[in-house]
C-alpha cells in the first residue's frame, strides 16, 4: 500500500518540513521520523498522535496545512473503507480545530 501512495508522498515533498513549527515545540521534520509513514499506513494510533502535533484540542498548529495535504493525497491515491474512515477523522480533527469527535466513527463523519 505503501508504493500506491505517490500523491501523499509528493505532498510530503512538497513542505519544508523543517521550517515549519510543531506544536510540541520541535520543527515539525521530526513528523517524518516513522509518524507520518504510519499516518500513511492508516494506522489509527499514529493518526491519533497527530494531536499534539497538527492540533491540540480546539487550536490548530503549524504543521496542519501540511498534515490535511497530505491527508488529502491519501485520499485521492485511494484508501480502504475502513482506512478512509480513519483517514477522514483525522480531516475532521483539523476542520473541526480539534473539537472533532474523540474516536472514528462513520455516523460522525
């Protein structure tokens, strides 16, 4: 699945990761560090751990543009129903600022 991912990879690309600001305080390069390749595994710990990081509670941090373009190339590289679903809590984290409900769920979104 990993290969099959080329737009979310080129929107990775795309971003000077390192000038970009992380909510924990750290550039947000260290995102590509293992949790951005399990954001684009679908696995919902690592969109989770995105919290912290993209947004915190109701306020959004730097690296969100970045994160939602990047869940956005996940998206149209195709997904799983079941990874898309995950995939689009995380859009809804960043829509929402964070206030978005706490677990997926496809009644929600």
């Amino acid at each position: 699945m990993g290969s099959m991912l080329s737009i979310a990879r080129a929107e990775i690309r795309r971003h000077d990761w390192s000038a970009i600001r992380c909510r924990c305080g750290l550039p947000a390069l260290h995102l590509l560090d293992g949790l951005l390749e399990d954001v684009l595994t679908c696995a919902p710990a690592a969109l989770h751990a995105m919290d912290g990081h993209a947004f915190e509670g109701s306020f959004l941090s730097d690296p969100a543009p970045a994160v939602a373009w990047v869940t956005l190339g996940m998206l149209a590289d195709g997904l799983t129903p079941r990874q898309a679903e995950h995939v689009l809590w995380l859009m809804l984290q960043l829509a929402a600022g964070g206030g978005g409900d706490e677990t997926p769920d496809s009644s929600s979104l």
